[in-house]
C-alpha cells in the first residue's frame, strides 16, 4: 500500500487497529519528541522493532524541523531582498520623476 499524506496514515491506523485511540497517543508522543523511556512507560508493548520505528520517526521530525526552519530563513532572506529591490526601484523611479 502507497500511503501519500499524513491524513491517509491516520485513516490507515484507524482502519486496521481496535486501539486506534491508543495508537493516535503513541504516535503524537512520539513526533513530540518525546523520550522513547516515557513512551514505554505508558505502552510497554512497544517491542525492540517498534522501538527502532519509533527512534526513525523521530529523527525524521526533526530533520523535517530542520530543513523548514532552513526554509523559514531562506524566505525571510528573499524577503529581504524583494524590499531593499522594491525600495530602490521606487527611488529610481522617484528620481525619474523628478527630473522630467
């Protein structure tokens, strides 16, 4: 099965499980970020290869977390740019203007 967006995972979960409730918990928990030993406290029937899932969701959220920050920068950047081009064209233009 592809699964092509987070909705489509959710509605995946919901469909083949009997705890969907629990397995919504342990999913939230874990893209929080948070400690794996917590999580296992609450749901021990998280196994080693559940656990390893876990760890690699975990790595992906953050590195998610990472390149967005990365890209809030790159268009604060652009941002930037786009109002000292805007600022100098309309003093160009204001120039223009003047001396016609």
């Amino acid at each position: 099965m592809t699964v092509s967006s987070p909705q489509a995972v959710w509605d995946f979960v919901g469909c083949r499980t009997g705890t969907a409730h629990g397995t919504h918990e342990v999913l939230k928990r874990i893209r929080r970020g948070e400690p794996i030993t917590a999580i296992l406290v609450d749901h021990p029937q998280l196994n080693q290869a559940r656990i390893g899932l876990a760890r690699h969701l975990q790595n992906q959220e953050l590195e998610l977390s990472r390149l967005y920050s990365k890209m809030q920068d790159g268009e604060r950047r652009k941002m930037q740019m786009e109002h000292d081009l805007a600022t100098s064209l309309r003093q160009a233009f204001d120039l223009t203007a003047a001396s016609a």
